[in-house]
C-alpha cells in the first residue's frame, strides 16, 4: 500500500532491482518482478487515505466464509470481501491488531512464500504466539487435510509454519500493543532476499529510505529492517557470507 506508486516503484527497484508491470485491474495497481518473476503487489488506491505498508495476503478457497471466521473471532474486518479484478478481497486484522489479507482467485503458481523470488517468509510479531497461532489456524485451515495446510511447530521460541519443505511464516511473542514504535507493536514482517546486505542497506539509504533495526544474524541468513520513504517497513534478508 503507497501513497504514491511511481515513486515507490522508484525506490523498491533501486533498493531490490525489481521491475513493474501495470495490470488490468487499473492505472494504481501494479505487480513487482525479480527475474521475470512475481514477487509482490502495489496499490495506490484513489479516494482512499491508508498509511503506506507491507500486507501478507493468504489465499483462501471462500473469501465470505474465512471473513465469518474473522469476525467470529472476535477480530475486524476493515474491507471486503470486495471484487477486486479477477478475484476477491479482504483486509482485515487479528484480535491484537496486527493487518493482513485475504485474497479468493486466481494466483500466480511460482508466487509461493519462502521460494524462488516470492518473499523469503513472513513474520507475525504478537503479544501472544500461541493464541496468535490458534486464531490464524482456525481462521486459514493452517493444519488441516488439504494439500495447500502447513504442518505447525514450536521450534525456538517461535511458532513455525512449513509447506512441504519451505518454512513460509514465524509467530513471535512479546510484542507490546501500546509501544510507539511500530516496529515493536503487533504486526506482520515482509521479508525479502537480496544478494548482498550491505548493497541494498546502502541503495535504500540514498533513495530517501532508513535503517528500523540492528542487523540480525542466524542459519538462515543476515538480515535487516529497513523503512521506506513513506514509513512502510520491510526486511532484506542475504545469504551468510
């Protein structure tokens, strides 16, 4: 979500060397490409103020039913489920706050979290993991039987989902609801891979962007937050050395 898409355009493919593409679904949509490959979304809805942020959209089979869910829950449904192009919409957020999407249609086959040049994985920081963890599972069908459930564990002090082999989301508690920072309140982390740290820590500094945290270090990788000139925030992840 941006206030203004060529300029977010401008600065996301300095910062990861996309490309966009407009769509169909309108001048103020557009798709973000690595490699000839997707790899996010942009809107800049006309006649609708939003702030400027990174939203995680789960296909679902039934955007009414899961919507149901949502508010059976005790969580809000802001929009939707609405037409949107070729499919139907939903944004919507869980009992602490934290945003995120619907989306029931068509998808792009290789636009699958955690491969190829689909975003690393997502990360839902919350007050909670476990209750986190059994609100999205109810609402999303996460364990179920289908072939598109994600097996759930508890590895690290996080809440892991995995498809198959890709790990696709962590649930991490502590988060604080009232903290200023929006870095520390409920919210769900996009991460993103890049070649090189350093670089794209750089091309997002001279493109008007800043740096949310210190850099982080484990098996998966290196990695850090960034904010983008609007305030959305992101996360680059590299390889280790």
């Amino acid at each position: 979500m941006t206030g203004d898409l060529d300029s977010a355009q401008r600065f996301y493919g300095a910062v990861l060397g996309w490309t966009f593409r407009r769509t169909r679904l309108g001048e103020w949509f557009s798709f973000a490409f690595r490699d000839g490959a997707p790899v996010a979304g942009f809107v800049a809805p006309e006649n609708l103020s939003l702030p400027a942020a990174w939203t995680p959209y789960f296909a679902v089979d039934d955007a009414d039913v899961t919507a149901s869910r949502i508010r059976e829950r005790g969580a809000t449904v802001a929009v939707g489920p609405l037409s949107f192009g070729a499919g139907r919409a939903v944004l919507a957020a869980d009992p602490d706050g934290a945003v995120f999407g619907l989306w029931q249609g068509e998808i792009f086959r290789q636009w699958r979290v955690g491969r190829g040049t689909a975003p690393a994985w997502l990360e839902l920081r919350t007050r909670d993991a476990f209750t986190a963890a059994i609100f999205y599972g109810e609402v999303l069908d996460w364990a179920g039987e289908s072939p598109t459930s994600c097996v759930v564990a508890y590895e690290h002090d996080h809440v892991v989902l995995r498809h198959g082999n890709d790990t696709v989301a962590l649930i991490s508690g502590g988060a604080v609801d009232k903290d200023p920072d929006p870095h520390v309140r409920p919210r769900w982390h996009v991460h993103f891979r890049v070649p090189d740290l350093e670089a794209a820590v750089a091309a997002a500094t001279a493109a008007g962007g800043s740096i949310a945290s210190p850099v982080e270090t484990s098996s998966a990788g290196r990695w850090v937050t960034l904010r983008d000139p609007e305030g959305a925030l992101f996360t680059v992840l590299a390889p280790q050395g």
